[in-house]
C-alpha cells in the first residue's frame, strides 16, 4: 500500500528545504511531474526499514494575499484527505501566526496524524521561544532545523511510528494482478475504466476493504481475472477542481504504487510528452509492469507506416528502456481496447516469472565467457555465478571478485542479454553486483 507524508504551513517556513532533507540526504530519487502551469515535488524515501512518500506543498500558486491563503486552505484540505502522515511546519521566528493556528484547527478537526515541526531552532535562544508551540496542542510537536538537519530523525522516527501497518490491503487479494490506468488529464482514462466496466455490471464485483487509498474492482469478462485499480473520479472532493494538479499527483502516487502493472494513457495528437516521461519515470522507478496505450489513434490521418514511425518515437523517447508493449486504441469506438488488458496481464505474467539459479547460471555465464566484463586499471573482474533475488520484481545478483570496478554499460548488456533470451516485455529489471 502506499504511504504518504505531506509536509502542509504556510509560505516561507522552510517546507521545500525540509523536504530536501527528508529526501535528499538518503541519496533517495527525487521525481519532478511537470504540470500544466507549475511543477509539484515528491520523493520516495526509507527510513527504520519503511519505504513512503513526501510531498511538498510549497509554492503553489502565486497572487494577492487572500488568494494565496484560500489556495494554501484549499492545499491542506487536500492533504487532510489524502496524505497517512502530516507534517506541519511552522516558524519559531515569527512564532504563531494567524494562518498558522488556522491550519491548526482545521488539523485538530481531522482524523489524521499530525506532527508539528518548529524549524529555525538553531541556538539556544530560539529554542526557548520554540516552546510556544506547544500551545497549538498537538502532542506530537518537535524542534529542527530543515537547512542543517538537526532534530529530522526524530521527525522520520515519529513518521514511521505513525504509518499504517505494513502489507494491510491488497497482498490479501489471492494473487490476483493489479492493473491500473493513469496518465495526463483528458488522454481517456475515466472513458477506458468505464468501457471495460460499464456494459455488464452483473460480472463485475466490487472487492470491499482493498485498501482506504483507492478502490479495487475485481474484472472477470471474458476468462479474464484481476483487480482493476481505479482511481478517476470516484470519489468526489469538495473544490479539488481548483487545484487539480496537487490532488493528480498525490492520486497518481497512491494509484501506481498500489498496481502491479500500469496502463500509461497518452494521446495520438500530442504523442509522449515530458510529463508522460515523468510518469514513466515514477513507474520504472517503483519497478511496476509499464504498457503504453495511445488513445484516439482514430483521429489520426494514417499513411503506411505511421504506426511504426509513431512506435520508433516513443521508444526512442523510452530508451534505454524500450521493451515496452505499445497498443494504438480509440476508446471512443472501442478499438483495442481488451488488446490492452491482455497486454497488461501478459507483463504482470513476466513481471513474476521465476528462474532457477542452475538455468541462470548455464545461460548467462555463457553470455558472460562471450562478453566478459571490461578491465579496470589492470583488475580483471570474474564473475562467479548469478541468482535470482526472492523478490517481487525480477533482480538478479552478480557475484564477483570487484564489484565496484563493473560499469553500468556492461550492467546494460546483462540486461539485454536477459532480455534477449527471456520475455521480460514490460518490466524492468535491476542487476546488481555483490563480493564474492
């Protein structure tokens, strides 16, 4: 399930230096989604062994001084109903302010977990005045300093306390696979969910209790079984419209670390834009199975090899990651589109394919003894054998006499050689390299 901690307060008292923190000092990946008029940060991160999210909030929009606190109320409603995990920073240098103690009571209204970060405590002084803070009452409420870091960990520590307890929702499901649809606004997601579901309700049950972030509808037309994780529209948030890019983001987080293999939706007309590639990135990143629909194909004036050339581009755009499955669907007239369910069901088959250590051995070394891996300022690395780790995507480890001296270029070839004799169409594969 997927665990979200948003960093909520009002301008300027430290929430993008706090999330920095949070996210950069674990060496973690930070994503950037590119959105229609300003960008949205969120990393994933580790911390005491638990994997979530961190927003921030900051620097939403700009304006006069109403509008800016109305969007500000409007992003912490968001993150009320959304995140696992508050925290809501605050400045001891200008102590408790209006729109801080407004923030506040609508916190304290909520059912979530709240933790009050004071940043700038610095010194002795500020530490003293820190302690006004505590009149907010909020139990849980910590002194730090986002720009050196002092005082974070207790912050994470609290965080990872606070978490929902691990593997509580959809592992339950029997093993069925999770497919999920996202994509940019208006590219057909809602359109493909309710064709797939809307015709014959009476084959298709709802599955109770999957999880309180999105909801889980167990497919079966057609000979076909699995849960389709939809999150477009279903539940309906007062004044989300006005800020549509912070909820989508949050939305898309939640949805694909939920899926075990992702439909990206993309438009004929505009064809894979930076964005998209965004999302491409968050999904390889959470190592999730990847199909690419290009929606309302119909629209588009076809020539002989248009299909081809458009294929070639977005695989160009996906490299070196391009052993992707590409379906050209119309929505609208129903074309291809159970095409592209049985694609994502074929990739969620690849992604859990499982390969004996013997037979690894026999194929790879193989490729090895071929390709050999290159000299490093006269040390000679000698692999020794390859395993598969017991794991839930597929990863493999190398052990070898200097596993510091291999390149990722030659991390590159193992992957395609795997790709090469096994049919991993759709999922990404991680290799690593451990002293033998």
């Amino acid at each position: 399930m997927a665990d979200i901690v948003a960093i909520v307060g009002r301008p300027n008292v430290g929430k993008s230096t706090l999330y920095n923190r949070l996210i950069g000092e674990r060496q973690a990946i930070i994503d950037n989604i590119s959105g229609v008029t300003r960008d949205r940060m969120y990393g994933f991160t580790e911390w005491n062994g638990r994997e979530f999210t961190v927003v921030d909030t900051g620097g939403f929009v700009h304006g006069s001084e109403d509008i800016f606190e109305a969007a500000i109320r409007r992003q912490v409603h968001i993150a009320i109903d959304e995140a696992d995990v508050l925290i809501f920073l605050t400045d001891v240098t200008t102590g408790i302010t209006d729109l801080d103690a407004e923030i506040a009571d609508l916190l304290r209204k909520s059912n979530k977990k709240v933790i009050v970060a004071v940043n700038k405590v610095d010194n002795g002084t500020r530490a003293m005045a820190a302690n006004e803070f505590w009149s907010l009452g909020f139990e849980d409420t910590f002194f730090l300093s986002s720009m050196t870091g002092s005082g974070t960990g207790e912050v994470l520590d609290a965080v990872t306390e606070m978490l929902p307890p691990e593997n509580d929702g959809v592992d339950k499901h029997d093993g069925l696979h999770r497919i999920t649809i996202v994509g940019q606004p208006n590219v057909g997601k809602s359109s493909l969910t309710n064709a797939l579901l809307g015709e014959e309700r009476n084959i298709v049950t709802d599955v109770a209790g999957t999880t309180r972030d999105s909801i889980h509808t167990r497919y079966t037309k057609f000979d076909k079984d699995f849960l389709l994780v939809d999150t477009a529209g279903i539940r309906k948030k007062a004044k989300v419209h006005e800020d549509l890019e912070f909820y989508s983001v949050i939305r898309a987080v939640k949805a694909i670390d939920d899926a075990d293999v992702c439909i990206l939706m993309i438009d004929a007309k505009d064809g894979i834009e930076s964005q998209d590639m965004s999302i491409v990135d968050l999904i390889l990143r959470r190592k999730k199975g990847l199909v690419i629909a290009v929606n309302k194909w119909d629209l588009i004036k076809k020539e002989t090899n248009t299909a081809k050339e458009f294929t070639e581009r977005i695989k160009h755009k996906l490299s070196p990651f391009n052993d992707v499955p590409i379906i050209f669907t119309s929505v609208l007239e129903k074309q291809r589109i159970f095409k592209t369910i049985e694609a994502a069901l074929i990739v969620a088959e690849n992604r859990t394919q499982k390969i004996t250590t013997s037979e690894l051995n026999d194929v790879m070394l193989d490729f090895i003894e071929k390709v050999p891996p290159p000299a490093h300022k006269g040390k000679f690395v000698k692999i020794k054998y390859v395993t598969q780790l017991p794991i839930y995507y597929p990863a493999f480890a190398f052990f070898c006499n200097s596993p510091k001296y291999v390149k990722q270029s030659y991390k590159n070839y193992l992957e395609n050689c795997f790709r090469k004799k096994y049919n991993f169409e759709g999922v990404p594969i991680s290799i690593f390299f451990r002293e033998k």
